[in-house]
C-alpha cells in the first residue's frame, strides 16, 4: 500500500509556506486518513513547534549541507511556482 498525502506546500499566491502543520493522530499512530493534510514526520530530528515544523529553504533549492537538519525536508520535488499555477488553473 503506497501512502498518499495532499500537503499543501504553498499558498494561494504559489509561495512556499514557512512552517507546515504536524498531524497529531500520526505521531500517536492513530491516523488512519487516507489523503491526510497534515504531515506525518518519520525523522525524530526535526524540530517541532506549536504542532508545526519549519521548512527547510536550504532543502528546497536541493542544498541543504546539515547532516541531521532539523528543518523539515519536503519529500517531493516541487514545480517552480508558475508552473503551480498554471497546472492549477488548467484543473479547475
């Protein structure tokens, strides 16, 4: 069974958000949704703030350099910005 996520990596304008929301029900093993919105951590590294974890800009640009980071590394690579959007509107 393949794990299916829809994070919502950036905002109505296509910018990156700053920190992302951590699911509760995951992290107590209890989260059994399907397309889950928030994120499921599997690192115990990175560091988690008023249930949200920070994203790793450093990561993005695929340079982030620190050998434990405790940023959160999005798990999939994103399109550029633009391309966002027009891949969003074009689905409407």
């Amino acid at each position: 069974m393949t794990e299916q996520y829809v994070y919502r990596y950036r905002n109505i304008f296509f910018q990156l958000l700053d920190t992302l929301p951590v699911c509760q029900d995951f992290n107590r093993q209890l989260c059994n949704r399907p397309a889950c919105k928030f994120i499921h951590l599997h690192d115990g590294n990175v560091e988690v703030v008023d249930n949200r974890v920070t994203v790793c800009r450093d990561a993005v640009k695929g340079a982030c350099m620190r050998p434990q980071c405790k940023y959160y590394h999005i798990p999939v690579a994103l399109p550029p910005a633009p391309l966002m959007a027009i891949s969003a509107s074009s689905s409407s």
